[in-house]
C-alpha cells in the first residue's frame, strides 16, 4: 500500500519544503545537489551528481536518509547507511516533521557528514 492522494500531497509538500532549505547554492547545483524520492510509504534523500566516467549528463544518486512511515504504530522510521552499504535504524519519531528535522541536525554526522 501507499499513501492516499492527500496523504501524498501533504509528505510531498513537506518534503519539498526540507530539501529545497538544505540544497546548496544555485551555481553549484550542476555539481552536487540535493533529491529526494517517494516510493510506497519510504522517502530517500540524497545526493545526485555526475557520474565519475560516464557519459556527459549521466547523475548518480546516492542516498543518505530514508524515512520510512509505518502505519501500524504511526511513527515515522529514520534509517542511515552505513558503510556496509545496508540502512540501519537511526530513530523513530513521532511526526514527518521531527523526522525531517533530525536529519537536518544531523547530530552524529550520519546523514550528510
């Protein structure tokens, strides 16, 4: 299951909101910048930039936070990855927004260094 269309344009929203903030400059933007991506009940936020050899325009997107809404006990799910390359549990919150501000603080460096 996925959010409704509702429930969908109010995370979208807020999510849209949070990136925009944390994105870097206008004129660096071509290099590295902030994205996000909704699939089901699961939001990814990372990094795109180009690709080291690769073809001129191919991007790379390597994620830094996943939240992830879990319906049956109503609390939001903030995960990180580790060098293992496999997302471990950060938190668990109780609003999107908590969870978007924690990884806006980021207080162990675990998001975006």
């Amino acid at each position: 299951m996925a959010f409704s269309d509702i429930e969908y344009q109010a995370v979208k929203q807020d999510v849209e909101r949070f990136v925009e903030s944390i994105r870097p400059p206008k004129n660096v933007r071509n290099e590295l910048d902030i994205v996000y991506t909704i699939s089901g009940y699961t939001i990814d936020i990372g990094e795109i930039r180009p690709k080291w050899q690769g073809m001129p325009g191919d991007k790379i997107f390597n994620p830094s936070a996943r939240i992830k809404y879990v319906r049956s006990i109503n609390r939001w799910k903030i995960y990180w990855m580790r060098r293992d390359m496999k997302w471990h549990l950060y938190s668990t919150e109780i609003s999107l927004t908590e969870a978007l501000e924690v990884v806006r603080v980021d207080p162990d460096c675990c998001f975006f260094g």
